[in-house]
C-alpha cells in the first residue's frame, strides 16, 4: 500500500492509507484471488480442484487480514498541540509536545555522503560520487520519550521521506536540539 501525506512543515502533518488506491488495491487483490478460485472450480472436477482452491481463498483472507487494519486505522497527526498515533496493533494515543523529553532513531543506512570504501570496485575505473543530500538514514523505529514513559513508534510502513519529515515536524514541535 501507498501512504499518504497531508500537509507540511511547520503546519499540521497526517500520514495515512485511508485512500481509493490503496482500497482497490486490497479489494481488489481479494476479488482476483477469488476469481481464480471460481476458475479452477469451473475448469476442474470439485474434488481435484478443493486442494488447490481453499488454500488461495485462505491467502486471500490474510491478505486482508493483513492490510485492513493499516487501511483504516493507521494515522499519524502532527498536530498545533500535540502528537497522534494511531499505528496498529497499538492502541491509539497523544502526546502533548510539551511532554516529549527526548527522540531516538534506529535503524540501518540508506546511502552515504563521501568517498568510496576501500575496496569497492567502481565501473572503468570511474571514483563514485556521493553528495550530502543523499544521506537518508532507513530507521524503522522511533522512541519518544515523554513524562518519564518511552513510546516505542513503529514507522516501517512509511516512506523513507516521510520519516524524515515526521522526524524534522516532531522534532520543530517539540522544540528538540541534536546532542
């Protein structure tokens, strides 16, 4: 599924997968995951065709297992007073700004300014160049630390861009400085 951004910094932000793409998309993946189970009853004799078909139709309720919840729960708000997540299987929540002590990231490195690394073979013979603005780190986790209590933050469903956004609004909203 596809997420969505409304708004931008320094203003409210909400990433969401409450969109007509992303519901034709799991629907959609749904009914042609029960089309082909018709198919194959049609085109076989129905006990040939049960060990085939029930495992697809058990696909296809996972699948939506799977995605609904993001579809119509998922929600991430900056708002002007505070921060809202509504990330599933967690229960929903807000977070005054003014709480927010602390932002740690984790995770892996998605490119790197600078040179090469020793020993990497570049094509021809050609050095490889890498600007500073390519740096986006890929994390998947945030920790918020607010009134003493840690909140774990699961972002892997959103882009890499749109962490980095979150990260700099929450960052502008609470008034948080590198250390």
């Amino acid at each position: 599924m596809v997420s969505e951004q409304i708004g931008e910094i320094p203003g409210d932000l909400t990433f969401h997968f409450d969109t007509d793409f992303n519901r034709a998309l799991v629907f959609g993946r749904v009914a042609g995951l029960g089309i082909l189970v018709l198919w194959i009853f049609a085109k076989f004799k129905k006990p040939t065709a049960l060990p085939v078909a029930v495992p697809i139709l058990l696909f296809a309720g996972w699948t939506v297992q799977q995605d609904y919840p993001s579809l119509t729960d998922y929600r991430v708000e900056v708002r002007e007073d505070a921060l809202y997540l509504n990330i599933p299987p967690e229960p929903e929540g807000e977070i005054p700004w003014s709480s927010i002590e602390e932002m740690k990231i984790e995770g892996i490195g998605w490119a790197t300014a600078g040179g090469d690394l020793p020993g990497t073979p570049t094509p021809f013979g050609v050095p490889k160049t890498e600007y500073a603005w390519s740096e986006l780190p890929e994390w998947k986790t945030m920790e918020l630390l607010a009134d003493g209590e840690t909140h774990l933050v699961m972002l892997d469903k959103l882009s890499v861009e749109q962490r980095q956004t979150l990260w700099r609004a929450i960052a502008k909203h609470a008034h948080l400085v590198k250390q």
